[in-house]
C-alpha cells in the first residue's frame, strides 16, 4: 500500500532524533529516582560446581548494606529466558532452567548472591567481602567433549549435554553419491562466541506499588518481560508491570529476560524501595548472553556440469550453560541449507549442546551469519574445486524464482537472489577487480570477494507472530499511536509514523508514537527481535489505521451530509471526492466530535491482527580486502550490501541499519572473539578492550543498495531488514582473502593470530 | 561513583610532595585514565589519592637553552601532538602518542602517567627510549634525573621513590638532533587499542646518507618493560643503508626481544612480527632521514 503523495518511501527525519541528539531522550538510568537502592550480583569464580556456603558476615557490617541474598533465600521457581512468545502447549515452551541466583554453579560468572545497598560504592564492598566455598566439579568448554560420555554433567536431563538434535532427510543421501563422475568438496567451518556490545548495558529497576511490582527496563520485550517475571516470582503476571523507555541498543541480548527478574524480587524484599541493577560491561560480557559458537561440517558432491548431486550437512552448536533460545538458533541455520542451493539429495543434522560457559541466546541473525560463514565459504570452495567462477556458480544454483519452502510456505516472489547479484556485481565492479586481482605477488596483496544470505521475516510457523496498535484522535486532528512493537534505536517509531500517516491520511509530522511500552498500556506485543518490527506491525497499523478512518468518514458524514462513499481524508482534511473540494479540517472534525452536546464521541480505534505469513529477505555482499602478508592482517577496504527488503519505508533509516549490520560483519569476520581460559572457564577479554570489536577505523565508507521489490504478502510490501545486513559480510571477507592470497580460511574471526597459522602452513611468511 | 577514601589536591609540586609524604600509602592521580579504571575493577577501590592534575606548572613542552627539549609530565597526548617543537625536533613522539586509545583518552591521559604506570605497552615508552629520554623527578631531596632504561624496573614498577612525582621528560640536543625516527604500533584494530607490539626506531645517516652511523631500534611489549634492540643495534651501526643490511638488522632483534606466550599473543607470533616491524618502521626512518632504499 503506497499513497500517491504519502511519506512511505520518503526519508523523513527519524521522530526521534532531536531528543537523542539533544542528549535530551531519557533512557532507564536517567528515570530512575536518584534515592534508588542500588543491587550488585555475585558471580561463582568456578565454571562448575555447587556453593556449599556464603559467608554474609563481613559484608553485613559495611555502612550502607541494607540487605544480602544469597542463592539458598530465592525462591525454587525454574523459569525460562528466551524472548519466545509463550505458547500454551507445554511441548512447545521454552526450557525453564533459570533460577534468580543457583547453588548449582554451571559457568564461571553464573549468579549466586545479590547484594541491596543504599549506594554504588557499599554494594561493591559488599560483593567483594562476601565469601562463598564451594565444591568443585570437572567442567567442559568444548562441544564435541561435551557430547562424549563421561564428560561432566550440566543438566540432569540431557544426556551428553545435548539439548537437541534434529535431522533433515530429503531424497537419499546415500545412494546419490554413488553417481559416477561426481567431485566430492568437504570442510570444516568455525564461528566464535561473541556478544552483542549493545552501547547501553542491561539496567532495570524495580518497586512496589499498590502490590504490584514495576519494572522499568532496558529490554527489546516488555510484554514477555512480564510474563517471565511472574513465572520467576511465582506470582499472577498481572500483578506484574513492565515498562520500557528508550533503549541503547539489544541487538538480541536484551530479546532474553536477564536480571529483571532478579530486580523484581529484591525490591520485594526490602519493602518495595526502588532497587537498580545495573550490569556493568564485563558482567554483560561474561554473564548476559553471547552468540553461539557452531562448528559446521559440510560435505558436497557435484557433478561436471556444476550441479549439486548430494550434500551433507552437520552443525554442533555451543549452547553454553543454559538453554536460553536453545536450538531455535542451531535449527534455523539448518533450515535453511537446502532452500539456499536447491538439491534433491540432503542429509542434515544439527546438535546443540551445553557447555560451562555463558549461555548462548538471540543475536542478530539469529543463526545465519553463523551458517552462511559456513555455507558460503563452502561455496567458494566448490566453485574453486569445479574451477569455475564463484559468482557464476551460484547464478546456477542459488533459489530459484517461484521456490517454495515446504515448512513455512514462503515463496520466493521473485528472482531475488539473481537480481540483487547482479546489482551489486555492476555496482561493485566486481569484475573487473577479479581480473586485476587474478594474479598477484608481493607483500600486500589485494582481493575481492562475495556472499549471498538466506534470510526470512518474524517466527511464523514455528512461533506466534501477532501484533496489536491503538490510534487515538486528539483536538488537532492528530493521532497517538501506539504498538507493542519497540524501538530499539533501529528507527521502528519513525517507520510506523509514516504508515500510520499515509493510511489514517494525515500528515506524517501529525502522528505522535508513542514510544515508550509500558504493559499496563501498550496493547499486546512480543518485542523487538526477528526481523519482524516494519512487518508484522504493518499489519495492525494498517487495519487499526483504517478503522480509525472509517469513523473519521463516519463523524464526516454526520457533520457535513455528505455520503460516506464521496468522502476521503486526505493531508489531515475531510475531502469531498467528487470535487476535491476541503469540507473541513480533521482538528475542525476532531474538537467538534470531542465537544458535541448532541452527539458527543472520542475518535479511537484498537485492533489485533494474528499474522499466519512469513516472508523471504535476501541479498548478498560484495567486498575487497587488502591482506598484508608478512604483518598478518586483513583489512576491508570496500564493501558492498545489497537487499531486497520490499519496499523501503525509510530509505535512509533503511541504509544506516545496513551499515551497522555490516560493522558487525566486518568485526564478526576480522577481530571479535570472547576466549575463555581453558584451565579455569575464566572468560579472558570480557572487556571493549580486550575483546576486539571493530571500530570505525576499522572500517571503509559502508555502502547499501536496494531492490525493492514489492513483498506481496506485507501490508506494506516491507520485509525484513534489521537482522540480515550482518549475515553475509564474513564469508564475502573470507572469500576475498581466498582470492588474494590462495589461502581459504575456516574459520572466524580472520584476526592475526590465525593469518600467521595459516600463512606459515602455506609458506608465505 | 568512585570507592576512595579521599582525595588531596596538590597547589604546587612541593605541596604535592608533601602530601605525599603526609598520606605514604596515596595514589599519585594525574588524567586518571588508567588510576579511575583500576578503582573501579576494584584494584585500587578504598585509596587515598593525591591529585596533581592542578599543577599547570607540569603542562607544555619549552627548549631550554642548551637545546634540551622539556615535556612537562601532565601535557595530555593531544597537546604533545599538536606541540610544534615535538612537530619540529621529534615527530615521532607526537605520532606515536597519537595512537593511543581514543580522541578522549589522548585529552586527558598525560604522559608523565603513561610512562609511572610502568606498563610496557605503553604508545610514548618505547620511543622515549628511542630518544633516550631522561626522567626528571622532584622529591623531598629535591630534583634527580635518571635515563629512561632505569626508570623501569619490572613490570609495573618503575624508579619513583617515596614522596617523588614525575615532573619532566628531557630529550637532550645530542638525542635528537641529526635524526629521523618512525613509529608502528602494532594492534588488533585500527584505534581504542593498545599495542600487541610496538616499534620505534630512529637512524642517523652520514652525510651522503649511504651510511647509518647510528641506529636506535625500541620495543615495547617485546619484553615485560620496554626496551631497546641493542644487539640489532650494533649490528646496524656503520652499516650502508641497504636493503639486504635492513633486513639483516632486523633478522637480529631476536637476540634481543623477549616476548611470552600469553592468551593475547603467541610468542612466535609475536618474535615474527618484531622482525616485519624493525624493518618497515627502518625503512620509513630511512626516508624520512633523506635516505633511499
């Protein structure tokens, strides 16, 4: 849906930006009442074990302890994490393993007392003067020594610490490969743990207030958040409220339940003060959640002619030491394999398995960055087997227009992937640079690369997707707009401005959004996360938008005579079609309704739209790298993303979330990786010190192009776009480094340490 | 919020002194980039400060009039950089503190604390020892100057002895004059990093510029304090500025660095790029020093 002079598709300014510019947008900490108690929380110094006893003693008699809680003082109400809506068949619910602090200690940093104190300062005394003894167990850091027997023991319920397998079975695996002439590729793939690095860390704040308990919150989910907090207290989550303001970031992280339940119930327990936990940045590093670590093993046999005969797939998916978002991650990765490159013979299977490290979660991606590292470095490989062009080797063989996924029933409209590839390859020169790079010698060496990604919209079939909106008219003929969806810096507001705009009719700078959600008001919402914000709430915003606007024409026809089929609202006026003519203004309308003696009435609207689609998002990078041989360095030196997400709401709120996307890529692939110390589980750089996020000098100018075609299935014809730009820049960057230097990579991050490895077994250095 | 127990701000540097002596157990605090980020670890959390970060007197670089160039020990970073006698004499110490951390930290952090805190990562430590720089320090028994490569003693600790703060670093005429050096800081990124290691080097060449009659070659993070290459050194001096003699000097500083093993680094990894390091930041020295190779 396009109005012919609408703001959809125009680069209106975000609603949001004089206030965060002005530094004057108030984010959690800033709400918070200055007298608030502040929590700290004791992490275990051991990766597995069980604490046999905490010594309060000392840290009771620091000035300023108000109160000491330690794992034997909670509550035994097991709750689950993961930022999936609830589902009401148990089967299908999110593994409840968390308890708000544990004597059973499953990795080095895990949460086992809390502290309550009137300041900063005595907290940090406190948690640093309590002593905890505790009894030691043998832990395990990787998968595949998780997975043998005898390896230590997370969960009681998951037997060599597999939380899940699932396999895929199409055609027959075995007898394919017994096709004469067939070239068989094998790899190995690795990705790292690493974490979000959201600018805001995870902070809340808790009190009491007519025997509810609030919590205003850092967090993509305020409505989830409340369901869990009440799962957590063991109390009705009505009783619950969640509120969140503007956030710094989530990226994923904040898509899980971390310390608010914790925050709820210490305010419980020292009467209802308000208490703030803030989480300070090696804490979120070693304690909130990470992006899982998947070892992939991908076995291709194609023929001559370049088709696939038979491919196999295995993952085995670090989940760290609790389950979190579990397997969603590892299975979408697999789900994926054989839509990408189409074959009839595929055997896949995915395990995911905890191990005494932080817990894996939500990331943006989701999965797919990990599998395309994985799956498009494999790619390169085939190709270079075939000796073929790795472009024109997935012209052949990448999804083809017309596809249809048997699971979820998404289409692939249009020739997506080919058309966004041959986008970028004219853009990028790709070319050309193939040619002058074919052959170089020398120290420094330069070469180009590229990648394509899989990517799909919101949780649909797997999970609910829903979304709900309110619009109220005010006096002036503007509205307040309000979804459970949340901005989370992506510009989410500013997009459902501009749709609630071009539906009711009014201009865009007349639609107020509401932004911040708080549970008690916001309609129902699941959150931020999946890609799914521009879509899925598309949907009320255009149903509750035109509600509204029925009873606009409505109150129109009462007012002026007029018949409801000859009236329009168009740029906040009542317009008589037939003639063009302005009849009244919608303020004109708005205050007469509001004040009317006779026939008085509030102009609002509400509604709930249950989505049962999903749509496909696709796109690929192009990039060039310049690698320094004998200093071991790979460095970006142009970069390329291409998408097609639909059509674009906000062009230029559209480019800066690819960007930030392809920062991440650039870091996932070049420098960021958390290390734990093998003989302790101790995570070693959980600092933005040592831990090497890219900055952006570590980057060149990020460049983002568009095909937009129109997503038949969206009110809007949007589809995602927040979590796919970070999908494909790792293995682009991988394959660029192949072409420079010969030297194919499996793993991430490229950083100097393994350039060095894999130089000196190439004997270049 | 910091966890201190209190803080005392000196007026002057006597006065500094003698709070030092009156508090024996406080902590010196100058920009406070590295002091603030220990307290708040916990390190240091509960510390007596004495803050000299007042002491205007310690700020900017002067030639005195033997040519000795003074840097007062609280001039920030960015200052250093920007100061056109460190642009005229030594370049190389404006680049090289250039390169620390973010715009922010090269604000506030000085380079009398860079060089107290004893670590040997530091941007300014290995081409102060390049320079063969002289700390200058003030304490109870008055001034006392020492050369730099005494000034560290292990890791972490350097020569400050009670109730002494650091007031100047002096670059004598001789040090400098007749040579051009370069910098390379080696890191995982290109900024908000500090240094997997880090090069200084500076040459003098003969006349014609055939020669090097003098060559100075400094690490850091090539042992656990930084140091100079003085095997590769020797082996540089009276040399012809060759390509081959390059790499000859630089296939010698592994008779000379030291690095570990350790989580950020492997000691191979970083042996071998002492020697990339040498030769590169030698053969920039060249150039700059009107040299061709």
């Amino acid at each position: 849906m396009k109005e012919k002079n609408g703001v959809i598709g125009k680069s209106v300014k975000r609603v949001d930006a004089f206030e965060k510019v002005t530094g004057r947008a108030k984010y959690t900490d800033d709400l918070c009442d200055r007298n608030a108690y502040v929590a700290k929380v004791l992490h275990s110094t051991i990766a597995h074990g069980y604490v046999k006893s905490i010594d309060t003693a000392e840290a009771e008699k620091i000035p300023g302890v108000v109160r000491i809680v330690t794992c034997f003082d909670v509550p035994k109400n097991y709750f689950p994490t993961a930022g999936h809506p609830w589902s009401t068949e148990p089967a299908h619910q999110d593994v409840a393993d968390r308890l708000l602090l544990t004597d059973h200690v499953r990795y080095y940093g895990d949460d086992v007392a809390a502290v309550v104190a009137e300041n900063e300062v005595a907290a940090a005394q406190a948690v640093r003067a309590l002593k905890v003894e505790y009894e030691e167990l043998p832990f395990v850091l990787d998968v595949h020594k998780a997975m043998e027997d005898g390896a230590p023991q997370l969960h009681e319920k998951y037997p060599n610490n597999i939380l899940a397998h699932t396999s895929i079975r199409n055609g027959d695996y075995e007898n394919a490969i017994k096709e004469p002439g067939l070239k068989k590729v094998e790899g190995w793939y690795q990705t790292p743990t690493v974490q979000h690095c959201h600018i805001e860390n995870p902070v809340c704040y808790a009190y009491m207030e007519q025997g509810r308990v609030v919590v205003v919150s850092s967090t993509q989910i305020p409505h989830i958040c409340r369901r869990v907090v009440g799962q957590a207290l063991g109390i009705p989550w009505g009783q619950v409220r969640i509120i969140k303001p503007y956030i710094g970031g989530g990226f994923g992280n904040k898509q899980d339940v971390l310390y608010e339940p914790l925050c709820a119930y210490l305010s419980t327990v020292v009467g209802g003060r308000t208490v703030k936990l803030e989480i300070p940045r090696e804490e979120t590093f070693s304690s909130t959640r990470v992006r899982h670590a998947i070892h992939f093993h991908i076995v291709s046999y194609v023929r001559e002619d370049g088709t696939y005969a038979a491919r196999k797939f295995e993952s085995f998916s670090d989940q760290g030491a609790y389950a979190s978002h579990g397997h969603s991650i590892a299975a979408k990765g697999m789900g994926c394999f054989p839509q990408l490159y189409p074959c009839p013979n595929i055997e896949a299977d995915t395990y995911t398995v905890f191990t005494n490290k932080a817990a894996s979660g939500a990331m943006r991606g989701y999965g797919i960055p990990q599998a395309m590292f994985a799956m498009e470095s494999h790619t390169d490989d085939v190709a270079r087997a075939l000796g073929v062009s790795p472009y024109e080797f997935r012209m052949k063989n990448v999804m083809p227009k017309g596809f249809t996924d048997g699971f979820s029933k998404n289409v692939n409209y249009y020739d997506t992937f080919r058309e966004c590839m041959e986008k970028g390859r004219k853009e990028f020169g790709y070319d050309k640079r193939l040619e002058k790079y074919a052959h170089q010698t020398g120290e420094i060496r330069r070469g180009v690369g590229m990648a394509v990604f899989w990517y799909n919209t919101g949780v649909w079939p797997i999970s609910l997707e829903t979304s709900a909106c309110r619009m109220v008219l005010n006096q002036d003929g503007s509205i307040q707009v309000q979804v459970g969806e949340t901005e989370i810096g992506q510009g989410a507001d500013t997009a459902f401005a501009q749709m609630a705009a071009d539906t009711v009719g009014i201009p865009f700078e007349m639609v107020h959004v509401v932004s911040t959600q708080d549970t008690d008001i916001t309609p129902f919402g699941t959150g931020a996360y999946a890609s799914r914000q521009t879509y899925m709430a598309g949907f009320s915003i255009r149903q509750t938008g035109e509600l509204l606007k029925a009873k606009i024409i409505e109150t129109a026809c009462e007012l002026t005579r007029q018949m409801k089929e000859n009236l329009d609202v168009v740029d906040g006026n009542i317009v008589r079609t037939t003639d063009g003519d302005i009849l009244m203004s919608l303020g004109e309308l708005a205050t007469e309704k509001l004040y009317s003696l006779t026939n008085n009435g509030h102009l609002t609207a509400e509604s709930s739209y249950q989505i049962k689609n999903n749509a496909y998002s696709f796109g690929c990078t192009f990039v060039e790298v310049e690698v320094d041989i004998p200093g071991c360095r790979a460095q970006v030196t142009d970069i390329l993303n291409v998408h097609d997400c639909g059509q674009l709401i906000n062009p230029a709120l559209a480019e800066a979330q690819v960007h930030g996307g392809m920062s991440m890529g650039i870091g996932y692939a070049l420098s960021e990786k958390l290390l734990y110390d093998e003989r302790t589980g101790r995570p070693l750089n959980n600092n933005l010190l040592d831990y090497k996020l890219s900055t952006f000098m570590d980057h060149p100018d990020l460049q983002a192009s568009f095909i937009e075609n129109y997503e038949p299935t969206s009110a809007y014809g949007t589809k995602a776009l927040g979590e796919p730009p970070t999908c494909s820049p790792a293995p682009a960057i991988r394959n660029a480094i192949l072409q420079a230097t010969g030297v194919a990579l499996n793993e991430i991050p490229m950083r100097p340490h393994l350039l060095f490895d894999e130089f000196k077994k190439a004997e270049l250095i | 919020m910091y966890d201190m127990k209190a803080l005392y701000e000196a007026e002057s540097v006597q006065d500094a002194v003698r709070l030092l002596e009156e508090h024996p157990e406080a902590q010196i605090i100058a920009g406070g980039s590295d002091v603030l980020v220990q307290m708040r670890e916990g390190k240091r959390a509960g510390v007596e400060l004495v803050s000299i970060y007042g002491l205007d007197e310690l700020r900017g670089v002067k030639l005195e009039e033997d040519g000795t160039l003074r840097i007062g020990s609280l001039t920030s970073f960015s200052h250093i950089t920007k100061d056109p006698l460190i642009q005229k004499y030594i370049n190389v110490l404006g680049e090289a503190v250039d390169m620390v951390g973010g715009p922010q930290i090269r604000n506030i952090g000085t380079i009398g604390g860079n060089t107290c805190n004893g670590v040997t990562s530091a941007d300014s430590a290995s081409t102060l020892h390049a320079w063969d720089a002289v700390i200058e320090l003030t304490g109870p028994q008055g001034v006392r100057l020492t050369p730099i490569k005494d000034f560290y003693i292990k890791a972490g600790k350097v020569d400050l002895r009670p109730a002494e703060i650091q007031t100047g670093i002096l670059i004598r005429k001789e040090s400098y004059e007749g040579y051009a050096g370069h910098y390379i800081k080696y890191a995982m990124r290109n900024a908000m990093d500090i240094a997997t290691l880090g090069c200084s080097v500076n040459v003098k060449l003969s006349a014609d510029k055939k020669v090097f009659e003098d060559v100075r070659i400094a690490y850091g993070v090539a042992g656990p304090v930084p140091m100079r290459a003085v095997h590769a050194e020797e082996a540089g001096r009276g040399l012809e500025v060759t390509d081959g003699n390059i790499e000859k000097i630089g296939d010698t500083v592994l008779e000379d660095v030291t690095p570990r093993d350790s989580w950020r680094a492997s000691k191979a990894f970083r042996e071998h790029i002492s020697k990339v390091l040498c030769k590169r930041a030698l053969r920039e020295a060249v150039l700059r020093a009107g040299g061709a190779v």
